[in-house]
C-alpha cells in the first residue's frame, strides 16, 4: 500500500521460456563469448584516437563480449551462467 491510497505497485515474474521466446522474437543481442581482440595500448599515439579513460584503478570495467541475436533452439550457445540474471532488468522491462 502507498502513502496516499491511490498508487498500487504489482510485482510480475516472467518465466524462463517466455523470456527466450520473446528475447527470440524481439531479435535482443546477448553475449555469446568474451572479446579476445587485443587492445590498442601497445602502438605508438594510440591515446590521441582513443577517448579519455579512468584508471582501472578507480573504475573497475565490465568485460567486453561479442554479441548475437537470440536465438531460443541455440540456447546453449550463449554465455548463460545463471537464466535468472541472464537478461538484465532493462531487457526484461522490454519483453
């Protein structure tokens, strides 16, 4: 219940196989193996083509993945460690 009475909040669970069926249907990009491409950081001038970076001391980046359509038949060709956190919240607010 809220404070004043008239706002509701609903909390709704969507099952694994809706989200890969919708995930296939809407055609969303997932991760399906972590980028090996090796960085630039060993040519000459590579930071004047380059964006201004933190350290990684301070900020902690997320790995870089190579993505691909969903597709619900090749589930187990994507990086899916755990179904329930697989698809972000932004992603399960789309579906």
């Amino acid at each position: 219940e809220s404070e004043d009475g008239r706002t509701y909040f609903l909390k709704i669970h969507v099952p694994w196989e809706v989200l890969a069926t919708y995930a296939d249907v809407l055609k969303i990009k997932v991760p399906f193996k972590i980028n090996d491409i090796p960085d630039k950081k060993d040519m000459p001038m590579s930071w004047l083509c380059t964006p201004y970076r933190l350290p990684e001391h301070v900020m902690q980046p997320e790995p870089d993945y190579f993505t691909a359509t969903f597709d619900k038949s090749k589930s187990d060709f994507f990086l899916i460690e755990d179904k329930e956190t697989f698809f972000p919240p932004s992603t399960r607010n789309r579906i």
